[in-house]
C-alpha cells in the first residue's frame, strides 16, 4: 500500500511540473513569467472603441500601443500582470503580450 501511494505521488508530481512547462514552451520569456500567459475566449470592443481581451470573466484592456504577434497554434492569447483589487474591490491588470491568429 505504501509503495501504491509513493507511485501515485511521483506520477501527480510529474505530471504537475510538466504542465506548466507543457502549456507555456512557446510564450517569449520576455512576455510571461510563471503562469501569466494564457489562451483568452475573444476580443470585444467597447462602444468607445477600446479593446478588450476577455479571459473567462476578467476582461483585460488592450493599451493601443501594445502590437499584437503571431499566434502559433491559430488561438488568441494574452500575457498580463495582475494586481489585487482597490477598496472597491476592483482588479486591475497589465497586459504584456498579445498573441492573434494570422489574418488569412
């Protein structure tokens, strides 16, 4: 049983460090640090015109200088810092890279 249990926590552990890995082997070092990168569901622009990145229920504002790359697996994907509410409760984040599929 004790073996059992040791088998089972090497392969959890193994498959925890090589995910992290697995999932950010393509992102510039420059845009992500641990786990800052990550696909996103869409792009949405604001009746003011601004654009946002939404990433489950955050949307993440696009700075209008920040150039966009190519995605290599055709999916949009955003790398941003986030920091803890203010006394409002309200997160604010900073985005550092922003991936797009290839216009065809």
């Amino acid at each position: 049983m004790k073996r059992a249990r040791l088998f089972f926590f090497k392969v959890i552990l193994t498959i925890g460090m090589q995910s992290p890995v697995a999932a950010h082997s393509w992102y510039p070092t420059e845009c992500c640090s641990a786990f800052d990168c990550m696909p996103a569901d869409e792009i949405v622009t604001a009746s003011d015109g601004a654009k946002m990145v939404r990433v489950r229920d955050q949307q993440i504002p696009i700075p209008i200088g920040l150039a966009p790359r190519a995605s290599p697996d055709g999916r949009i994907h955003i790398c941003f810092r986030s920091f803890p509410g203010d006394l409002n409760g309200v997160s604010s984040f900073l985005p550092l890279c922003l991936f797009l599929p290839a216009q065809s």
